[in-house]
C-alpha cells in the first residue's frame, strides 16, 4: 500500500494557495543549487541530441525505465574515479539526472 502523501490529500483554495507558497521552489530549490542545475539541463540537452537529433528537447520516457540500475552505474564509474563519461558528461551529472527521472516517475506513478 502508498503511503499517503501531500497530493493525496483534498484542500479547500486556501489550503491549495498555502500548499503552494510553502513549496520555494526558487529559494529552496533554484537557488541551492544553480550549477548542479545547469549541468542537469546540459544532459538532458545531450541525451536528447543523443537519442533524438534534430528534434526539440523532451523526455521520451519509453526509451529507458532504468533509471536507479542505471544511476548506480554512474555512481560506480564515479567512485571508481572516472570522472567523465564517453559523451563527456560527468558521471555524476548522469546519476543526478536519472535520480530525479525516478522521482518524478514515483511521484506521477509513471513507470
């Protein structure tokens, strides 16, 4: 069974306009992080040109499910001490990024 979650929940406006003015995606999110964040959005750029040249960047979710075998891959080359992957994306940026496709995939309930 889901454990019962935010989302789960049904709130009234007020509650709704709480709930999102107590998500600071820019102050607890953007701002923590800029770097790690552009760095994430040059894989995605990549992996998109990648897999899909010439075509506008977005997330083909059949493509791949395997995201945390995949991000222990990276995590594994990283602490092996291989910074960079083939393509010259750091490895760690990979895992970063599959990370978040699993989150996001575990938060929509789309595997």
């Amino acid at each position: 069974m889901k454990p019962k979650d935010w989302r789960d929940v049904i709130l009234d406006e007020d509650d709704k306009d709480k709930q999102r003015k107590a998500t600071p995606v820019y102050s607890g999110f953007l701002k923590y992080f800029p770097n790690a964040i552009k760095e994430v959005a040059r894989c995605s750029q990549a992996g998109n040109d990648q897999h899909h040249p010439n075509t506008p960047l977005h997330w083909d979710k059949e493509k791949s499910k395997d995201e945390l075998d995949s991000c222990m891959r990276h995590l594994l080359d990283h602490a092996e001490g291989i910074e960079l992957d083939d393509c010259g994306t750091r490895h760690l940026t990979k895992c970063c990024w599959r990370m978040l496709a699993m989150l996001e995939r575990t938060l929509t309930d789309n595997f």
